[in-house]
C-alpha cells in the first residue's frame, strides 16, 4: 500500500514537472540569428513579464543620436502548416514590423543610412507555437491531474500561443551593444489542432512592444 502511494507521488510530480509553462526560451529554441547567446541572464520587463537579455558594459544610449532598423524577418523562412496559414504569418510580420519600428522611433530618429554614432537594430520571428498551458491548482489533486496528462497526450488540453522574437543592437562597426530573446504569450487556444491567428498572438506582441518603448538601461 505504500509502495503504491510513493509510485502515485512520484507519477503526480512529474507530471507537474511536465505540465509547467517555461516563461523564457530555452537553449534549444535558440534559433541561431543572434550570433552568441552565452551571456544572455534572465530579466523582468517594465511589463513584469520575464525575457533574456544582455547589455553590452560599453553601451551608453547618449553616445548614438540615431539608429538604422532592419525590417522584421522569419529566422529561419516560416512555412505555413495546417495549424498557421501564409496569411497569419504574413500579418504578424507584417504588424510586429511596424510596432517594433515605431518603439525604437520613440528612443531615436530613424535614418537610411549609417555614421559613426547610429545604432544598428535587426530582429526575427524565430517561432510562431502553441504548447500545452501548465496545470492549475485544481488539477493537483491525482485523479485530475492524471486527466490533465491523458488530455495532453492525446492532444485535448488547452495551450499557449505564443512568438518568439529575437533582437540585436550594434553599433557601426558591428560590435554587439544589446541582445534579446523574448517569449511573448498570446491567448489561449482550445487544443493542439486548433488553427493560430493574428488575434491570437496580437496581445503578446502588442506587450512585447510596450516594454520596448519603456526600455530603459540601469
């Protein structure tokens, strides 16, 4: 009998464990745009939400009086699937694009071409998912959660949408000031053949873009 409620825990803390959201990429949802990410740490946004992020010691925003912006790109080329169409992709380039044009217009002048004191600004959609949301409070006690883990395996459970943006700052020469990996959450969808939309990711973005017009460094 208590060999059996010892395998019961067991079998209820790993699906907890299996259950839990990651609220940043991990190391294996690197895409590979940014050059280095070793020295990337954990931070909060002025939002709250948790993004990676590293500043370079040696950048002072007063020492660029402009910044040249590279339109948004899919890294690597997004294909669409039976769960995100072109045309979804298409729309959240295409909004991303503008909104993180205008936040870094709210810093500095944007202008077409470079001189010694532009800071260069490039970013990707790296992912566009869904994963499985983790499990709430009343799904702790062992027959709902192993319901909640019978709902996931066969794909019924409820997920995250959610995009994942990389960005890079330098300056004109090239030399890294700031990096960004950022996971922004959407709304929820009902399940794992649930279509993505825009409207879905369309607030996570629009929170992703309010943090970058009230960035500031320490």
């Amino acid at each position: 009998m208590r060999k059996s409620s010892v395998a019961a825990l067991l079998a209820v803390s790993s699906l907890l464990l299996a259950g839990c959201t990651s609220h940043v990429a991990d190391k294996e949802q690197y895409s590979g745009f940014l050059g280095d990410y070793s020295q990337l740490k954990p931070a909060e946004s002025v939002s709250g939400e948790q993004t990676l992020r590293w500043i370079s010691p040696d950048y002072q925003k007063g020492n660029f009086k402009n910044a040249h912006y590279t339109p948004v790109i899919y890294y690597p080329a997004a294909r669409p699937s039976q769960r995100i169409s072109q045309q979804t992709l298409d729309e959240i380039r295409n909004y991303t694009d503008i909104q993180l044009k205008g936040a870094i217009a709210t810093h500095w002048p944007l202008v077409a071409s470079k001189s010694s004191q532009t800071l260069m600004v490039r970013a990707a959609i790296t992912a566009v998912n869904a994963e499985n949301k983790g499990m709430q409070f009343y799904e702790v006690v062992p027959v709902a959660a192993v319901v909640a883990s019978t709902m996931a395996a066969t794909g019924h459970r409820t997920q995250n949408s959610m995009l994942f943006l990389e960005l890079e700052a330098t300056d004109a020469t090239g030399k890294p000031m700031i990096r960004v990996v950022r996971k922004a959450f959407g709304k929820t969808v009902n399940n794992s053949t649930t279509a993505i939309t825009f409207a879905d990711l369309k607030p996570g973005i629009d929170k992703m873009i309010r943090d970058a017009v009230s960035f500031t460094t320490p």
